[in-house]
C-alpha cells in the first residue's frame, strides 16, 4: 500500500480523496493554487503545497508543477481525481516516468477510450452496441453530408477528443448539417485544441444509463450496476440515481455484461464507467467510457456498500478487488443532486462570493460530499459544484421525500445556489412517474410555462 498521496484535483473531490485515505492509513499532499489558498482540501491533507496562481492553466494543469510537488513531499503515488488531467494519457504516463503510480488506468487505457472514434471501433470488436456512426474521423462537410443521409437524420456530430458536450451539434437536415459542422469544429478546437469531429445517428429522447465497474491488475472487472444520468442541462448531468426506474434485472444483466466485455477488451485497470444510451424500445447503445472516479460515484456507494474511492486505491496498489459481483446486493434506492453556485433565475449564471452563513442538511439517509463551510469565498476561476447532496431511502419515494427535505435544509447567505431548481426538478409530475430522458429539462420548462 502507498504511504503517501499527493491529490492532484481540488474542491470537493479533493476532500473525498484525502477521506478515503485517511481510513486507509495513508498520508495526504494537497496541492493548491493561490486562489485556494483558504480552502478545505489544503486544511485536511497531512501536507500541503502551493502550486501556482489562481489559473487552471499555470497550477491545476501544470504537469510539472504536480510532479514537482510530488517529488519534493515524498508522494508514492499520484490521485487526480475528475476533471482537471484525470484522463490525460500523457500525464499518467508522465507520473509512472517519473517512478511514481498513477491512482487511475494505464496511459494505454485513457488513450483508447479518450478518442471517441477509436473507443467505437473498438467496442464494435469487442460486440458492444454501438450507436450507428462514422468509424473514423469525417474529413469534410461532404463526407458529414454522405453518412448523413445513409443514416437519416437526425443526427449529431461530436468532437473525436471531448466531452461535456463541447463541440456537439445536432442536425436534423442538410442546412443544419452545414452550419453545424463549421461550429462544431471550431468548438471543439477551442476546447480541446482538437477540432476533429465524428458523426453518429441521433437518438430521439433516450435515457443516460451508465455502468460503474472497477478492475484490478490482475484480470478481474466487476460491474456495480447502473446510474441514471438522463437529468442534464445542456449536456451537463443535474441529478443522479440508482437504480434506474427503467432498468429492470434482465436488462441490467446485459448492459453490466456489455460494461464488463468493454472494460475487459481493453483490459482496464482501475474505477471507471461506460455510458450507454437507452432508446424508449429498450435498446442500448455505447456512448462512451468515463476512465475516472465519477462526480455521481456516491449513489453507487449507496446501494451498494462499497467504497470506491478505497477499492481505487487498492487496485492501484496492486491488490486484489474485494468486490465480488455474486456477492454484491443492492440496497435502496439513492438520488444526487449537484448543488452548483448558481443563479437558476438569470440563466444559471456562476454566482462567486462569500458564504456569509451557511447550514447543511443531516438526518437519516442524507449524505453531502462539499467542500465548503461559512466565510468560505467561492472563487470565479473554477466549476461552479460546491455540493453534492445524496439521499437514500428503502424504495424511490422514499428516496424522493429525504432529497426534498434534505434540500430544504441546505441554507447559504452571500450566494446564490441552484436549490431551488432541484426542488422544482423533484416536485414534477414526470420525474416523480420516473418518466426521464436527456430532454428532459426543456420540456419541465414547457410544462411550467404552460400552468
């Protein structure tokens, strides 16, 4: 086991991290910018160091600085934890250079899944449903127009190297097709300095599912079942739950089945998950492969039991996965919502500032993932996530009732916070039914428009 992690994130994945570790006996290097230098996750770690000024780009991102930071400290080995360079194959192949681990999967691993394009040709050999699309990068608009009138529109055209979706655009006809093809590679080249783009057939109001499974070094990948994803904001995930209210035992049988060939082709090492969309006829499809811990891991944690931040941890070092899928029952039913620091009244527009007062919810069944505490000052710099509320509760409903109470009792004076979009989310007819897709938002809009 390592004796010393250096956390290579901040916020409240930071805070996770440093947690897990410590009951693992571990000891913990914070890195910080200067525009952290009052948070929490530097306050917890055994150690911490300061990294750079308050950009991303000179200090969270700065590969040199990280490695530097672990060096100097004595680290072992090396968390990155989500976003940030959690899926950068060249920075996890910088770390094991530099003779420490990399707390996540082998370079080849990220490298593979990272290009959307090589991910699907690779699930197609491996027989994992793949959405139909273009199985290499499309060089023109002409070719973009070709595949899409063999596939019908509408469809989507996305960015090879991306994600969160930057540099996506739909179409549902030639004009759209055109103007959407120069759009999004210029996004996409914004984004990732990579404007190569792939083309795939749209999915008429499909459900986000995805699958968490975990492999160790020795050949072993077990699934832990699936998350609903479907409630997002332009293609930003809101709310998260497990179990899915569409997913019954035979269908989870073979989407976990489908998770496991896709980690197992490529023979993945570490916590990850495989995103599928759900067509309303029950067909699924390969999306794409998350090689990371997720931001929705909790509500796994939840039903199932198992610690994921831990199991990562031991994996990487090298030890045999503890979980066992025959061994695994899921419990309950668990709900996340992503509390961001955010006005829901002016466009979702980030609201930074200080927390002038601020009470958390507690009580059976509510768990909060944050990093944030009164007088504490949100910077402007990065993501807007300051919470992560997770309910659980022995059916959905019950799941439901604990989030919105919960929900209630989260309190801030100085900043605005999308609570109150969440609680609007929870109270609708159609989330209550369970009746959920990735459209689901807008038409929540529509409906309120129209009472």
């Amino acid at each position: 086991m390592f004796s010393k992690v250096l956390v290579a994130n901040r916020g409240e994945i930071a805070v996770r991290i440093i947690r897990a570790c410590r009951e693992l006996g571990i000891e913990t290097v914070a890195v910080y910018s200067q525009g952290d230098a009052d948070a929490l996750h530097p306050r917890l770690a055994d150690e911490s160091v300061c990294i750079g000024p308050a950009q991303s780009a000179d200090s969270y991102l700065k590969v040199t600085h990280l490695i530097s930071a672990a060096e100097v400290s004595g680290c072992d080995a090396v968390h990155p934890g989500y976003g940030f360079l959690a899926e950068n194959a060249d920075f996890a192949g910088m770390i094991e250079e530099a003779g420490l681990t990399f707390i996540g999967p082998t370079p080849d691993n990220i490298s593979k899944m990272g290009n959307k394009s090589l991910a699907k040709e690779t699930m197609r050999a491996a027989n994992v449903p793949v959405i139909p699309g273009s199985k290499k990068d499309i060089e023109s608009v002409d070719e973009a127009r070709k595949l899409a009138d063999s596939y019908a529109y509408p469809v989507l055209m996305k960015a090879a190297a991306g994600g969160g979706g930057k540099g996506m655009r739909l179409a549902r006809d030639r004009k759209e097709l055109e103007t959407g093809y120069k759009m999004a590679k210029a996004e996409a080249k914004a984004a990732f300095g990579d404007d190569r783009l792939y083309l795939e057939k749209y999915i008429e109001k499909p459900r986000h599912i995805e699958i968490q499974i975990i492999g160790d070094k020795h050949g072993k990948v077990v699934h832990l079942g699936e998350r609903e994803c479907s409630i997002q904001r332009r293609h930003q995930k809101l709310i998260e739950e497990s179990p899915s209210p569409a997913v019954n035992a035979e269908l989870r049988k073979k989407m976990g089945a489908a998770a496991v060939s896709a980690a197992a082709a490529i023979g993945y090492q570490s916590a990850g998950t495989v995103e599928f969309l759900l067509d309303q006829s029950g067909k699924f499809y390969f999306m794409e492969m998350n090689t990371r811990i997720q931001v929705e891991h909790p509500v796994t944690e939840m039903v199932s039991g198992y610690d994921l931040l831990k199991e990562q941890i031991r994996v990487a070092a090298g030890e045999k996965l503890t979980i066992r899928r025959d061994l695994i029952k899921p419990s309950g039913h668990s709900i996340e919502c992503r509390i961001n620091a955010e006005d829901p009244d002016q466009d979702f527009m980030p609201t930074p500032g200080r927390i002038a007062f601020l009470h958390l919810p507690g009580g059976p069944g509510v768990r909060v993932d944050s990093h944030i505490f009164a007088d504490y000052v949100i910077p402007p710099y990065y993501d807007s996530l300051i919470a992560k509320v997770i309910s659980w509760g022995q059916t959905r409903t019950e799941a439901i009732v604990r989030m919105r109470r919960a929900l209630e009792e989260f309190y801030t004076e100085g900043i605005k916070t999308t609570v109150p979009f969440h609680l609007r989310v929870l109270d609708d007819s159609e989330f209550i039914k369970g009746n959920l897709h990735t459209g689901f938002i807008p038409e929540m809009a529509e409906r309120e428009k129209a009472k």
